[in-house]
C-alpha cells in the first residue's frame, strides 16, 4: 500500500525542530508581555468577504492565492492568508474599539496562501504579528517597528536593515498614480499579464512585482515621497523622529509598498543580509482605513507580520545552530530487573513533580539503561534493585563525576537529599 504524504506546500515540524518553535513562542509571549501587548487568537477560517473587502479583491492574495470553499451551510469561506484583517473584524465584532483607547495586539499561527513553493515559503506557513489600533499618532508607527526590532533581536538575529517609505493617503496618493501611469505607459508591453492588469486597477502593485523583467522597467519610477501631500509628509518626518529617537537604524527605499491594498502612509520591511535577493523577514505599515472597510467606525491602526519559517532560515545564516538546547532529565532512574518497574515508576512520578524525571520503558538491560540516560544527558541515574527496596535505599550516581552514593529512597521522593 503507497505511503500517504502530507500535501505539497506544507511540512511536518519534528524534534528537535520543534524545540525551535517552543522556544520562539516562549520568547514571543515574554517579549509582548514587556511591550504592553496581549495575545489574540483568530479562526483559521473565515468569510470569504473579510479578505475580500480587507485585504483588497485586485491582491494577487485574494486573486490566486486563498484557499477558497463553500462549506455545508452554503457560506463561503477562506483560510486566513494573514492576520490583520482578522484582528480588525474581531475587535469590531466584539467591541474592543472604544473612543480613546489604543489596542496593542499580537498574534501567532498558521496562515495558508496557494503559492509555489520554495525555501522557507510554504502554501501553509506561519506567522507572528502584532497591531496597533485606535492611534493616529506617528510614534504608534514607531512602537510597532520598535516592537518588530526588538523581537528579531530576541531571536538572536543580527546584520538587520529597516526599509522606511510613506506610500500616501486616499487624498495624495492619485496624482502619485497618475504619475506612475505616465511612467509605465511607454513600458507596457514588456511587462507581465498581472503588471498590465494592475496598470488600470492599482499601478501601484507593479513597483512590488518580482518578475524581473518587470524590475527592470520599474527602474527609474517616480518615487510616492514626491507626491505627499502635507499631512502624509509631515507624518513620515515624525516617524523617522521618533525611530532616531528609540535608536532604531532605518534607510529610505522610495521604491518599497508592500503587497496589500489596505496600506496607507507608513510602510516598511526588515531585512537579514544573509538571506540573498528575497531577504525582507517581515514588515508592515498602516492600514487607517481597514477598521472601517470590515465594517467598524473609523480607527487608525497600525501592524506587522513575519514568516517564522523565514526567521529560521535567517537564523540558520547567521550561524545559529538552536535556538534552545534539548532537554536534559535532572535524574534517570534505572531498574536492576523487572521486579523494580512499580517502585520505580511511582519513584519517577514523585521526581517530576520537582524537575525532570526519566526511566526505561522498553524492558532494556542495565548497561543499556546507562548508555540511554548518558545519551539523554542526564544528571544523575537512580538504580534501583529488589534488594536496594528491601532496604529503602537506591544507589545514585553523579554522570559528570561517576561518583556513586547509597541514598535512602524517602530522602529521594522528599527531596531531602542534596546527593540526589
């Protein structure tokens, strides 16, 4: 019979990989929690209209890439290609948007987007983002990159860029558009299908395409900084304010988007040198009207996200070998022969309450045993024996030193003995 196999796009997380992934959550949960931000957790699927009305119907996202389905009840509904347009619907929904009050959110898990698959990009990833809704303010922009910042530096990252731009507002950003036209209109013919769609609906979106014929026509475009009106400009002035004022090193890259259509004004991705030409790790910017597009009143936000399986190909660059190290028992317990097993189980029980505890559980010899808790890397081994119960007491053995000690077994089940 053929072996089933998960699906192209997707990957099993196995030990000791999966140890990597604990540990960036655990890392995430205490970096947030310094950060004044508070976990959210959305449904993997939503209605279609969500992606749809927030993300944009002319993104290459909604136009290719959803895992689109109509279910038993006849609703249509979509896999969540990203996170923010679900923390937008879910604070509408349930009334977290208040007059005056400013959400500080972050959020982790699975994400799905029909693509090809290459390294570190799979039809099921998973991302970690964070939002800021409720503030207009610049230094909301700049809390969010700084949080973006400091978490990549948790990681362990290093050789980090900031990309900055401003791409406008609903009020600057159509002479920008037509400005851009005027641009491209010469250059239509050699670019691709998708950047000839785009020309008319969000031109815009070809100075974000990958095709590199495409980038090579782009070459030379007008840039969004020229066109800002007042408020855009004076908005990216104090954004870059407040980031020189947090110590946050960022350059200018005019040319810099992003793939989504609910992005107004700030703009920005993270970049890791050593992950070559596609090498952004994340980023975000502001969406100030994606609250009121879900359905809500008008609240400003702002966000990012990053794919972690990027963050550990970055990491792997860099020269990372774990994030966190295996697990080492505190104490192995080794039994002399079956007629040991019940006081060493209710022995090894005992000890897990105050650290980690390991014991055979394939029947092997003693010397096996030995050989399993050195493998493990454990601390000391308890062995025990018919006639070591007899007595209430187990030999134990330091593994660093190869000292052993005859300990009495109600000092090891108290902890009232520092020899074990």
């Amino acid at each position: 019979m053929a072996k089933i196999q998960a699906p192209r796009g997707t990957h099993d997380i196995l030990p000791p990989e999966s140890r990597h992934w604990i540990e960036m959550e655990r890392r995430t949960h205490e970096l947030m929690r310094r950060w004044g931000f508070e976990e959210i957790r959305t449904p993997m699927f939503e209605s279609e209209e969500l992606f749809v009305r927030g993300v944009g119907q002319g993104s290459d996202i909604v136009r290719k890439e959803m895992y689109t389905f109509t279910d038993k009840g006849d609703r249509r509904l979509s896999l969540r290609p990203e996170g923010t347009a679900s923390v937008a619907r879910a604070a509408v929904e349930h009334g977290m948007l208040q007059p005056g009050r400013v959400l500080k959110l972050y959020y982790q898990g699975p994400m799905f987007r029909y693509d090809r698959p290459a390294a570190g990009r799979y039809r099921q990833f998973h991302q970690m983002g964070a939002e800021v809704i409720g503030s207009a303010a610049p230094v909301a922009d700049a809390e969010i990159i700084g949080v973006f910042w400091a978490w990549l530096l948790e990681m362990g990252l290093q050789g980090l860029t900031v990309r900055l731009n401003s791409v406008g507002c609903p009020v600057c950003r159509p002479a920008y558009r037509e400005r851009l036209r005027d641009f491209l209109r010469p250059k239509l013919e050699w670019l691709c299908g998708d950047c000839k769609e785009r020309f008319e609906k969000n031109p815009m979106r070809i100075l974000d395409c990958k095709v590199p014929g495409c980038q090579a026509e782009i070459v030379g475009a007008p840039s969004t900084l020229d066109s800002l009106g007042e408020e855009c400009r004076t908005h990216f002035e104090e954004v870059q304010a407040c980031l020189q004022a947090a110590g946050i090193r960022f350059e200018i890259d005019p040319g810099l988007v992003r793939g989504l259509d609910y992005y107004t004004k700030t703009a920005f991705e993270v970049h890791h040198a050593g992950l070559g030409a596609q090498s952004a790790v994340g980023g975000g910017g502001r969406y100030d009207g994606l609250v009121e597009e879900v359905g809500g009143g008008s609240s400003p936000g702002v966000g990012f996200s990053t794919g972690l399986e990027r963050i550990l190909l970055a990491l792997e660059a860099d020269g990372v070998a774990e994030l966190a190290p295996p697990a080492r028992p505190d104490w192995f317990v080794a039994t002399v022969n079956s007629d040991a097993r019940d006081e060493a189980l209710r022995l090894v029980t005992a000890l897990r309450r105050r650290g980690a505890a390991e014991m055979d559980l394939s029947g092997a010899s003693l010397k096996s045993q030995f050989k399993q808790a050195d493998r493990l890397g454990a601390a000391k081994v308890i062995v025990l024996g018919p006639r070591e119960i007899e007595r209430g007491v187990a030999m134990v053995r330091d593994m660093a030193t190869h000292q052993e000690n005859e300990v009495p077994l109600k000092e090891l089940y108290t902890g009232g003995s520092e020899s074990a």
